[in-house]
C-alpha cells in the first residue's frame, strides 16, 4: 500500500506552543527567556494565572486545553482571519449560550474527530467565558508578532532538525515558503 506523507510547518500551531512556551505552561525552557519580549507581559502573567486551564499531559488536561489548544490547532487556522473567525464565534456561542452556529462552522472537523475523541465543546465552558474571551484576544494580539519576529527564525529552526532516518534529511512544506513533497513506501 502506496501512502503520501506530507510534512507540514506550520505557524498557527507553532504560535499555539509559542504563547504555552513563553508562559512556561507545560515546560520551562530557554525558549521563554529567548521570545518572552515577544509576547504583551500583561498577557503572559494572564496566561500564567491560567495555567490549570490551559495545560496538559499524563492524560488529563485543563477545562480550556481542548476548545483553546487542541481543537484550534486541529483546524489549523491558515491565517488571522481565520483565527478572528474561530474566536468570534466561539465568544458568540459562550454569549448566546449555544453552539450551533460554532458546530455547524466546523462540521465538517468535528464530523472527523468523532472517530478520534469527543469534542469539549459543552455547556461547562460557558463558565469560562470571561477567561475565554481574554485568552482569543492574547491570540489574536500576540499573532503579528509571531509571524514577523519570531516565525522567520524557528521555521528554519524545525525546517532543520526534520530527520526521518529511511530516507535522511527531508524539507518541509511550508506555507510561508518553499513547497517539497516526500513519497514513501508504509
């Protein structure tokens, strides 16, 4: 059986783990001390307070982790539009108390995740809301700022260190930048 293996770099994503990076949530590296000035301070000390929402690992993870890391992540939003969409109509459905018009957007994903999981999205989160709604606008005011001095840096970084030892070194594709495909055998 003949399967295409893409490998993808891409900056959402990484911006996702850039801002739990740069908060220490999860891990503490030399990363946060490199990028820290990336990221409004303001917004890293929100992050931080937040911790037990927003992390995860040995099979538990925060009441936020799911509909603010995994699922976003997930979709794999293409750009800020995308990223102000998402976030719009999840602080829409958080004030209406509904998620129909969030589900109905993003059928089509959680259509695929039935197979994998079940989605977080239920009437818990609506107690997050004002948490929520901080945490959408540290996204979207921390995103330029990734993608121009951040983005450059650590996609040639990942680009890099990408080894799959049947075939060696192999380029990514990148959205940002050149487009390489690798066929194997599985």
């Amino acid at each position: 059986m003949k399967k295409e293996i893409i490998l993808t770099c891409e900056p959402f994503v990484n911006f996702t783990s850039h801002l739990l990076g740069v908060a220490q949530i999860g891990y503490k590296s030399e990363y946060s001390e490199i990028y820290q000035y990336t990221v409004i301070p303001e917004d890293i000390k929100y992050l931080q307070e937040k911790i037990t929402l927003l992390k995860w690992g040995n099979g538990l993870f925060g009441s936020l982790t799911w509909i603010l890391i995994f699922f976003p992540n997930y979709l794999n939003l293409k750009n800020k539009a995308e990223m102000v969409e998402y976030f719009q109509l999840l602080n829409d459905a958080l004030e209406q108390k509904s998620f129909n018009n969030f589900k109905t957007r993003y059928r089509e994903a959680f259509a695929n995740l039935q197979n994998w999981l079940e989605p977080g999205i239920n009437s818990e989160l609506f107690a997050y809301k004002t948490e929520i709604k901080r945490i959408s606008e540290i996204y979207l005011n921390n995103y330029e700022r990734f993608l121009s001095e951040v983005w450059p840096i650590e996609e040639k970084k990942i680009q890099a260190k990408i080894v799959i030892p049947e075939i060696g070194k192999i380029r990514l594709h990148c959205p940002l930048g050149e487009i390489n495909q690798t066929n194997l055998q599985i």
